[in-house]
C-alpha cells in the first residue's frame, strides 16, 4: 500500500522538475522576442542622419541656385574683373569689325559702281579733252588719270619735245594707283589684328579664369562640380568671345582683300586707258595743237 502510494508521487515530483527549465526558458524567450520587434520601427528613422549629411543639403541646395543662374550675362557679372575686362575689350573688337564692315562694304560698292560707269563712259572717246567731259560728272579714278594726264601735257608745253610726258605721265598714274590702292586698304590691317590676336586674348581670360577656380578649390578644399562648374564656365565664357571676335574678322577680312583685288584691277584697266588716250593725242599732234592745256582748265 505504501508503494502504490509513493509511486505517483515520484512521478508528479519528476514531472514537476522537468517542466521547470521549460518553464524559465520561455520568459526569456518571450523577453528576447519583445526587444527584437521594436528594432525594425526604430532603424529608419536613423537611416536618413546616415544617408545625407545636413552639410551636404545645403551644399546641394546652393548648387541648385548656381546652376540656375549660369547665363551668359550672370557669368560676366560674376566673373574675375580681369576676365571682365578681356571680354569687354572683345566686344570692343567686335564691334570695331562690323563698323568695318559695313563702312567698307559701302566705300566699296561706290567706287566700283562708279568707276564702271565712267569707263563705260569714255568707250567711244577719241581724245583726252573728250573723255574729260564724258566723267566731269563722276569723281571717279579714271577722272584723276584723265587730269594727271592733261595737267602733264599743260605743264610740258613749253619743252620741245614730247617723248617724256608719257614717261612722266606715267609715273603720275603710278602714284595715284598707289593712292587709291592704300585708301581702299584703310582698317583691313585693323581686320587683321583682331582675327589673328583675338583667340589668344580670349585664351588668356580662360587661363586666368581656370586658376582662380583651382585657387578656390584649394581653399574650399572640395571637388564638388556643383561649386566647380561656375568658375570654369565663366573663364570658358572668355574664350567663346574670342572666337565670337575672331571669326567674323578673318572672314570680312578675306572678302575685302577679294573685293579690293577687283577693284585695283578696275583702277589698273583705267590708268590704261587714260595712257592709251593721252599716246593718240601726242601721236596725232594734239599735245599743243587741240587745246590740250585749255581742257585742263
């Protein structure tokens, strides 16, 4: 009886002290379970701090401002005053090119529209007085050779001989042909200056420009492009208008120097005919003889 009695009573004891480790591991657990579910809540809103510094929100903020105000006339007002004064002095330059261009294109046009009609004048004169009176009316290079040509033979009316004022003549054509060669040069030199030596003034605004942005850089101690870029888009800015002064130049330039060809060419075909007139005057007697010294009055 005693043993039936004690044999559940051993098992309940056993059971009791199995169950007791079960019994303390689950609190724990349960302990570990409850501060692993409040991590996840937590960690982003941690993660912006570690994504984006508030430094790096103000610099991307100004940056943004900047890159708005990359025009070419912000550039210019921010830029170094030496850079400021080599892309002034360029637009100076430029605009002496079209004040050229337009000055020549008109003194150009003139003279030849002019010096065509008067040797279209003259094609049927037989004699310097002649041709004289066909271009009184037009101031022409044509009707400086036919008074170069009359005034030689007025003021060699006295000498014997007229085998000298061809010579003489000549030379008197020479330099008028010099003259008008030199007028219509006036201000391609200028052209030239400015095609050749634009470039390089530009380059050297960009050079100047590019090292105050190193310069700032080593004092920003920062590589960001967004504090970078504006610096060197306003020394590239410089460059732009060296060739926005250049190009325009060596191209006027070009065309005047073709179109001053053609007109000398003009001139060269009017000193010849006024020689071949003054050569049929002397030749028929005409020097003293036909009035030759009353047309030159």
């Amino acid at each position: 009886m005693k043993i039936s009695r004690f044999v559940p009573c051993l098992s309940l004891a056993v059971c009791l002290v199995l169950a007791s480790p079960v019994m303390a591991q689950q609190p724990a657990a349960q302990s570990a379970a409850a501060a692993a579910v409040p991590a996840p809540a937590t960690a982003p809103a941690a993660a912006p701090a570690t994504l984006l510094n508030p430094d790096d929100t103000t610099t991307a903020k100004g940056a943004a401002g900047v890159i708005h105000e990359l025009s070419p006339l912000s550039m210019f007002l921010s830029a170094d005053i030496v850079v400021k004064l080599v892309m002034i002095g360029l637009a100076l330059a430029s605009l002496t090119t079209w004040t050229i261009c337009f000055a020549k294109a008109r003194e150009q046009y003139v003279a030849q529209r002019r010096l065509k009609a008067a040797l279209d004048a003259i094609t049927n004169s037989h004699s310097l007085a002649e041709a004289r009176i066909a271009t009184s009316s037009k101031k022409t290079a044509l009707s400086l050779f036919l008074a170069a040509a009359i005034h030689e033979v007025r003021m060699s009316s006295g000498i014997p001989s007229e085998a000298g004022i061809k010579e003489r003549a000549a030379s008197s054509f020479a330099e008028i042909f010099r003259r008008e060669a030199r007028r219509m040069r006036n201000g391609m030199g200028l052209l030239a200056t400015i095609g050749a030596t634009s470039p390089f003034i530009g380059l050297f605004g960009t050079v100047w420009g590019i090292m105050n942005s190193f310069i700032g850089i080593s004092k920003s101690q920062t590589t960001n492009l967004a504090v970078v870029a504006p610096g060197i888009a306003e020394a590239l800015l410089a460059t732009a208008c060296g060739l926005i002064a250049a190009i325009p130049a060596v191209i006027i330039y070009n065309h005047f120097a073709r179109s001053t060809k053609r007109y000398l060419e003009m001139v060269s075909q009017a000193s010849g005919t006024a020689g071949r007139l003054l050569s049929r005057d002397l030749d028929r007697g005409h020097g003293h003889a036909a009035g030759l010294p009353h047309a030159a009055e």
